[in-house]
C-alpha cells in the first residue's frame, strides 16, 4: 500500500509540465548562480530557453520573470536579480 505522500509525489510527477524533473535538481540559489555566470560571459541575461546549451537555464529566467509580473517573486529573490541586472 502507498503512502499518501508517494501517491501525492506520483501525482506530482505525472502531472508536471515536461522538463519540471530536471529543475527539482537545482536550487534557486544554483539557477541564480548559473544566471551570474552566464551574464559574467555573454554580457546580459537574456537567456533564450530555445538555445539548446542554456534551455533549462532559459526556461528558469522565464519563470522568474512570470513570477515577477504576477507579483509572486519575494522581495529577497527581487533584489538578487536587480543585482546583477
């Protein structure tokens, strides 16, 4: 018999957008750090999630910026992202 937190996890898993695995193994802090280290080579953080080297990395500004326009991104995670540009 499962535990309700394996069946909520697996109902998680199932009904995460695809790629959503592949981001559970960064933290905010990482993808910030990633974000630092290609803005320190390429000069901005525009950060196409097509390009096929920083798709994932893409795909996370992406939703940085959603969670900014609909006023879900904290005041702390804000001010790192200013920080740098």
């Amino acid at each position: 018999m499962s535990s309700p937190l394996r069946k909520k996890q697996r109902s998680s898993l199932l009904n995460s957008p695809k790629g959503k695995n592949v981001e559970d193994k960064y933290s905010w802090e990482q993808r910030f750090d990633q974000l630092c280290a290609f803005k320190a080579q390429k000069g901005h953080c525009n950060v196409s999630q097509y390009d096929a080297q920083n798709k994932s990395l893409g795909e996370w500004v992406r939703r940085q910026r959603v969670s900014y326009k609909k006023n879900k991104l904290s005041s702390g995670r804000l001010q790192q992202l200013n920080s740098i540009g």
